[in-house]
C-alpha cells in the first residue's frame, strides 16, 4: 500500500501551455498585410534585450584628472605631472 498521490502521465499533458509573452487578438476582418504590419510596429515600439551596463569610466576620461596636482622634485617626479593617479 502507498500513500502517495498516483499521477498519470496523460494528465500533464492534457494541461495547455501558458503564451510566453503578451497576447494580442485583433478583432475584425484583417488581411495578412494588416497583421504582419501590426507585428512590426508593436515589436518595434519596445521590450527586446536590455541594456548591457557601462563598464569602468577609464582613469584617463574621469574629471580629476583635470585638477593639477602638486608636483614635487623628487626622482621620476615628472611621471607625476601626465599621469593620473
């Protein structure tokens, strides 16, 4: 004797299946032309692939490299002058 629950497998497959995205139903007479131009303005309007995020701003185009440091004597002191820190 089990006590499980006994599942056919004709059940599962009975169950439709959900639309992966929105539906859209046109109502009235429309032609092939009229649909696939639908189509084309709807998937044109939005949605799709998101945006890929901007990676690190380089150190070469960030705004402090405008602020001019104090450059000391010292041996290399001149690498000090041109590079960003």
């Amino acid at each position: 004797m089990s006590t499980a629950p006994e599942q056919t497998p004709d059940a599962d497959a009975e169950q439709p299946q959900a639309p992966a995205g929105p539906r859209i139903e046109v109502l009235g007479d429309a032609s092939p032309e009229q649909v696939a131009a639908l189509v084309a303005v709807l998937s044109g309007l939005g949605g799709g692939e998101e945006e890929v995020p901007a990676g690190p701003p380089s150190r070469w185009a960030s705004p402090e490299r405008l602020v001019r440091h104090a450059v000391h004597p010292s041996r290399g002191g001149w690498v000090a002058s041109g590079l960003p820190r």
